[in-house]
C-alpha cells in the first residue's frame, strides 16, 4: 500500500494534513524532523513525500538531495512559505515533483499527490516493459512458446504436450524468464509482456 511521508516540524501543521489525507482515503506517516525519516529511508513504503520546505538542521531541499543519495526514487512535494520560491526551485532541482505555496487547499494539495503517484507508477511500467521486451528478445525459441503458452493461460501439460517437452522443462522455463523479468504472478507478467509488444510497435522493430 502506498504511504504519503509528512515531515514538518510543526506538530500541528502535520497532524492537521494528516488527518486531511487519512479522510482522503491515503494512508500517512509522519516525522517531526527530516532526520527521522532519513533514518528509515532503506524501509521507505512506497508511495509519496510531502516535506516542509524551512526546517530546522536539515530543511527540505537538504532532505531531498540526501533522499537520492540514497538512492530512493520516492516522488517528493515540497510544501513552501511565501516569498520561498527561489529555495522550492532548488528543492525541483534536487528531484521535487512539485511545490505548492502556503496556504493550499486540499483540493490542490490531494491532486499534486495524485499526478506524483501517477508518474512514477508511469515511469516504474515503462521501465518494465524495456526490461521485458529484453528478456523477450533473448529468449530461446522454446523459451519464447513457453511464454506464450503461459501467457495465454494455457496449463502447463498442455504447453509441453505442444512442445514435446516434459512439465518439469516447462516449469523450469517458466521460472527463469519470470525471474529475469522481475514478476512473481500471472498477471504481472502478462502486464509486462503487453507492454513490451506495446513498446516493440512503438519503436517500429
């Protein structure tokens, strides 16, 4: 389940968009300093960050800058004072998705969560359809029946029977082109494999 990260130092400032996105329907996590969640950042749930942009020891844009030296790709809102919008461009530098000035309505503050979310589930499919569509294209002929027959749902006696090859060499199959596509389930790699035919059409191979 994805998790909206709230980092503020004021606690009612962060109880208070707490308790607005928990009404929204997001589940939230909060932290009275940008330290407290950098502390976490190996175990960071997926989903978004909203941050205040003036913090005291380590303010937003330092947050976000050690954020990617991490490595996380977490989308980040950062949420400004006015008059702040020189540092908010900064922090858009670091790798903020948006930056929204106070006071901000839920309205606003809900849709920027949303087009962040939204983006990196984007980015995050794009990538496996490349990923796929790689796989794809090295497997073996048998390999790639395999697939197909997996694919289309096709029971596992019923690929081999095709094939002329035992169930156990269609498992095995099954199993490594799973694996080096990164999907554990019958849906994902369907997903995956639409995607990278999607992607092979695109790109006119």
């Amino acid at each position: 389940m994805n998790v909206i990260h709230i980092v503020d130092d004021e606690e009612s400032v962060r109880m208070s968009l707490a308790f607005l996105l928990d009404i929204a329907g997001f589940a939230t996590r909060t932290y009275a300093t940008a330290a407290a969640l950098l502390a976490r950042a190996d175990g960071l749930e997926d989903g978004c960050v909203i941050t205040d942009l003036r913090m005291p020891e380590i303010n937003g844009v330092d947050l976000l800058r050690r954020l990617r030296a991490t490595g996380s790709t977490i989308p980040a809102i950062v949420v400004t004072g006015h008059g702040d919008v020189q540092m908010a461009v900064e922090a858009i530098r670091q790798g903020a998705f948006d930056f929204i000035e106070k006071p901000f309505t839920e309205a606003t503050i809900i849709g920027s969560i949303h087009r962040a979310m939204d983006q990196t589930a984007r980015v995050a499919d794009q990538l496996q359809s490349t990923l796929a569509l790689e796989v794809i294209e090295a497997l073996t002929t048998n390999e790639r029946e395999v697939m197909r027959g997996v694919v289309d749902g096709l029971p596992i006696k019923v690929i081999a029977e095709r094939l002329g090859i035992t169930p156990q060499k269609v498992e095995a199959h099954r199993a490594a082109f799973m694996e080096r596509m990164q999907v554990s389930s019958l849906p994902q790699l369907v997903r995956a494999t639409m995607g990278a035919e999607l992607l092979r059409v695109s790109s006119g191979a």
